[in-house]
C-alpha cells in the first residue's frame, strides 16, 4: 500500500528532473548559437542567460540587425540602460562578417 502512495510523488520527480535536463540542454544550445553569431554579448551571459539578453536578440536577431539601431531604440528594453545599448551597438558594428548573418528563430 505505501508503495502506491508514493508512486505518483517519485513520477512527479522524474518529470521535474527530466524538465531541469532539457533547460539546462536548452540554454547550452542557446548560448553555443549566440557563440557563433554574436560573441559579443556572451560576455553578459556570464552568471545566465538575463532575460533582457533573450528580449534583445527577440526584437533583433543579428549583429547587422543592431547596428542599424540608434542608441535610444535599444535602450528601450527593460534593464538595458543607455551605456549599455552604446556598447552593444558598437560591438555590433565591429563584429566579424560572418557573423552579421540573419539567424534562424529558435
């Protein structure tokens, strides 16, 4: 009988286990794709992925994207202050070549 009580509560901790595994799957290929399109803004990325990070690259997916971008444009996202949308913008216009190509959606 205590074996039945139990049952759903190990189930529901199998599922929760398995949901931590695919988030922590998830922002790894989340970050090894900014990686390899815009470096530049892993160095925000150090202690997580912020949520104005995903908020930026949600708006403007590319490099090319954000140094079409007046300072004031980006710094409208919430938590991008306007030293930060300067140094992203000028990173973006410094990036290499081949990384100013359009990424997929995720």
């Amino acid at each position: 009988m205590p074996d039945n009580i139990y049952s759903s509560y190990r189930s529901m901790s199998k599922h929760i286990a398995l949901l931590k595994k695919q988030n922590t799957q998830l922002i790894n290929e989340m970050k090894m794709v900014l990686y390899s399109t815009f470096p530049e803004l892993m160095r925000y990325c150090k202690q997580g992925m912020p949520a104005w990070v995903l908020d930026v690259l949600k708006k403007y997916p590319s490099p090319a994207a954000i140094e079409k971008l007046k300072v004031e444009q980006l710094s409208k996202i919430k938590n991008v202050t306007h030293d930060k949308a300067l140094s992203i913008i000028n990173k973006a216009k410094t990036a290499p070549h081949h990384a100013t190509t359009v990424c997929r959606s995720f």
